[in-house]
C-alpha cells in the first residue's frame, strides 16, 4: 500500500446532545479500495460528509494529502481532489450528458460560449480508459440508472479527482452492472485513486475493497485487511452479535389462489406497451418472487395493484384478487379488500417525514374506530399502538422525546412501513417492493423474519426485488420479467434445490432477465 492519503484524528460530530460521529480515528490509503460498513444510524453518512466538506467536525482534526485542512464547502473538497457520489443522483434530467458534467466547472468567461466539444471530447476519453461508455450527447432523461451512475463518476474524474467516495453505489444496480461497476473501480485503484465504499452489502465488501472499517454507533471499532475478514466476521462486529445471515425458511403450504394475471397489457400515457400478456398466480401462504432488471414493468405492475395508474394510460387483460377485478379500482377500495402494499420509494409513497412516528404508524388506519375519538384521535390507543409496533418490529425510537420521522435511520423508517402494513386487520395480500433496499444486515435480519411470519399467518405475498439472494432466499417460486412479460417462472422445487448451491441459480435467473 501506499501512503495515507487521509487521516482523521479525534474526529467528532454532534447534533444537540446527540454524537453522530465520536473520536473516531482512520487512516486511509492512497492507491486502495476502502469499504466502511455499518449498521443505518452508524454514522458512515456523518463521516463521509465531513470529508466531503458538507458538515463540520465539531472536533477533531482532518489531514488530506498530509496537509491538515478544514473544509467549509464540498468545493474546497474538489479543489483537494475529492469527489462524492451520493446515493441519489444529483443530475439535471433535462440536460445532456456533457451539460451535466460541465455543470459548476464551466470554465471561460460570462460572455464566451461554453466549449462542450472540447468538453465531450474529454468526457469520451476518460470513459474509455475506464470502461464507464456513454453518449456525452444523450439527455439524462433517457439513460438507464447504470448509465447516469457512470455520468456521476465521470464528473468527479472530469474534475481530476483523485480520491472518490461512493455511497451505497450498487443500491439500484443489476449484477451485470455492478460487475462492471467494479471492474471500473478496479482500474482506478491500479490507476493510483482511491476510493471509499459505503455499502451495506457484505458480499460486495469481500470482492471488491482491500482494507473495511466497521462503524458502530458513531465510532469505528474496527479496521481490518479485507482478505483477514468474513461476512459473518462483519455481521457480528456491525451489529454487536451474531447475525443470521439467511432466514430460517420452512416448506410453506400454499392454499387457494388469491391473485391471478391474466393476459395482462399496460400502455403508458405516452402510449409506450410496459406490460404485455403478463400472467402468474399467488396463493395464500405462499411467497411469489418477481426478479428483474428495473424499468421492465414491475413499477407498472404496482401501479395496477394498488390504483395508481396514470390518467390516460390503458389496462388490458386483468388481475384479480380473491376473484375481484382490479382495473378500475381506488386505491381506498383496494385496501379495504385487505391489501397492503410497502412501496419501492418509501419517502414518496409510504410516509411523511416531517410528521411523528405515531402519526405514520396509523397512516391509512387513522379513520378506524379504535384510533379516534369524537372529532379527534385517542391518544392514549394510537401511544399504546405505536408502542406495540416499537417493541415488535425492534425500532430504535425514543418515544420520550418523540421526533418527527425524518430523525430514524431509513432502516428503522423501514420498518415502521412494514409494522404498519403487516399488522394490518384482515390482511389477505402483502405486496413488497423492494423490502430492504438500503437496510442493513440486522434489520434485514428482522424484515426476513416478519415476511416469512406473515406467510405462515396464510397470506398471499408479492415480493419484487433487485436482489437475488433475496428472492432465493423467501420465495416459494420466482417468476422472471423481462419487457412486461414473465419469461420464466421457476418451481418451489428449482428453488429449494438452488438453496444449496445458490451462485448457480443466480446466473440461471440472470440468463432469463437481460
């Protein structure tokens, strides 16, 4: 390895009387790939952050390059050499490629006009060096989420970075892209750069960095070799004990059929086909698995299942539930038919952040009897309820001091939505969109647990995910969706086999949805 190329001393973050980040001490080296792992609330965030130049230390001190530096602003990060890629991509989608990554950089005086050929040019190269190929010409808007990742890092490579951090950066990505994802993260260790990986994905860890840091609870108490670790080596040191790394799974016994897609065809507004001749089953007490690249027809397939088709989109075929057609129903009807549904995007569907954690608890149930009383709510019901939800789903809230939302770790925001909709009344149907996107290990842990509960209770589930260990792992049988229609569907028998040998079934599943 090379020289530290950033160290921290003593650092230490707080909020009020709350210690996001506490004396923590790290040297990172230059030339290397450095993962710091974490459970959500950790503190990973806090710390990159302070190196990035968008929050302060409150004490402690930050050396880069050997030079001690205070930054005040991510540009004085730049200037240093660093760059950040955040978990969401802070493009302009009415842009081109170039524009975006020309954006704050333009260069030249008020009056000149922009050099965007030189520009491109210069885009071109670099991504060829590193495998990262995209159209500098192309809008945003119509590149894949792969695509304007590699847009984000070719601006901090635009800009000479030379120390790059990378916040949970295969979140949204599918296996192919993240292999290559990682390749390009390969050739810019070789080329001298160095970059920090924040990530909850284990497996990731192991393959791709060369040294990982362990923080708990706003300080670092770890920092290894990566070749001298395990997965559950991590587990245990992010949670503080040991940690099942797949949930116990036994044979589920389905019933009747719940849901059943016919032949179903959706057309989008725009008049674009997303779902064609789309059909499977789910029974009750059985988990069906949807595995895919995203943007082949599972927001669409959402969208009907719970009402929120766009006006003047069309909806051929049918779906129904418990014989029920669902075409033309509202989002209300839906759920008083017993549906419950965890959206992809919590903070856009699921709740509001800026309202208390009772408040989102009963979101969707506020009218229910045993939540009110005369004009207003019983306090004292919705205290005892949200209490019941606190201590079954283990999220970590101080009821005391009761915050709005937006003060949890998106783990535990996560496992509100899920308390919220499993403990419903009457559940008959349990839709799961991407369950623990961006949770870590222990709540996954948890998330597992309840999902196989709920099916034991003899509800139907619909599980869509981007992880394929994931649907492994739960599902009773995987269908595989490929430009809106199910390619392939694979037996409970394929996937209890696979259990055992599960990379395998993985590049199976791979073959049917690229």
């Amino acid at each position: 390895m090379n020289d530290v190329v950033i160290s921290l001393s003593g650092i230490s973050r707080s909020f009020g009387e709350f210690y996001a980040n506490r004396d923590i001490a790290l040297d990172i080296r230059s030339g290397s790939i450095h993962a710091i792992v974490g459970e959500n609330g950790a503190g990973k965030s806090t710390l990159t952050k302070i190196i990035y130049g968008l929050l302060a230390p409150s004490s402690g001190s930050l050396s880069i390059k050997g030079n001690a530096v205070r930054f005040t602003s991510p540009r004085q990060a730049i200037e240093a050499g660093i760059g950040m890629v955040h978990q969401h991509f802070m493009l302009i989608e009415n842009l081109t490629v170039t524009e975006n990554i020309m954006l704050g950089d333009e260069g030249g005086s008020f009056f000149a006009p922009l050099k965007t050929k030189e520009a491109a040019r210069k885009i071109v190269s670099i991504a060829q060096a590193h495998g990262l190929d995209v159209d500098p010409d192309s809008l945003v808007s119509d590149l894949s989420v792969g695509e304007e990742q590699r847009v984000e890092i070719l601006k901090l490579l635009y800009r000479d970075a030379d120390i790059l951090i990378l916040d949970e950066p295969t979140a949204v990505l599918t296996p192919s892209e993240t292999s290559r994802l990682f390749a390009t993260l390969a050739s810019l260790r070789d080329e001298g750069k160095t970059v920090i990986l924040i990530t909850h994905k284990l497996d990731e860890v192991l393959d791709v960095s060369d040294m990982v840091s362990v923080m708990s609870k706003g300080k670092v108490v770890a920092t290894k070799p990566t070749a001298a670790v395990t997965k559950p080596d991590l587990a245990r040191l992010m949670v503080g004990r040991s940690v099942l790394l797949r949930v116990e799974n036994p044979p589920d016994r389905p019933g009747e059929v719940i849901v059943k897609a016919s032949d179903l065809s959706f057309v989008d507004r725009k008049g674009r086909k997303r779902l064609t001749s789309l059909g499977f089953e789910i029974r009750a007490g059985e988990i069906y698995g949807i595995a895919g690249v995203e943007g082949n027809g599972q927001s669409e397939l959402l969208s009907i299942l719970w009402g929120m088709t766009e006006p003047g989109s069309r909806i051929d075929g049918s779906i129904t539930v418990n014989g029920l057609s669902l075409n033309e129903m509202s989002t209300k009807e839906i759920a008083a038919m017993g549906i419950s549904h965890i959206p992809e995007n919590r903070l856009r569907h699921a709740v509001i952040k800026e309202f208390s954690v009772s408040d989102n608890i009963i979101f969707g149930r506020h009218r229910e009897r045993s939540f009110s009383r005369f004009a207003g709510f019983n306090t004292k019901s919705v205290h005892d309820y949200t209490k019941k939800i606190i201590d079954r789903y283990d999220i970590r809230y101080d009821m005391q001091s009761n915050p709005p939302l937006s003060a949890l770790s998106g783990g535990n925001q996560q496992k509100i939505v899920l308390g919220r909709e499993i403990e419903r009344p009457e559940l008959k149907l349990l839709i799961l969109a991407q369950p623990t996107r961006g949770v870590d290990i222990g709540a996954i842990e948890m998330i597992h647990k309840k999902i196989i509960e709920a099916r034991d209770k003899n509800i139907a589930i619909l599980l869509i995910s981007s992880e394929l260990d994931e649907l492994i792992s739960l599902s009773s049988r995987i269908g595989c969706i490929y430009k809106g229609s199910i390619r392939h569907e694979f037996s409970a028998a394929e996937i209890l086999k696979g259990r055992s040998s599960e990379q395998d079934l993985e590049k199976e599943i791979g073959m049917f949805i690229t």
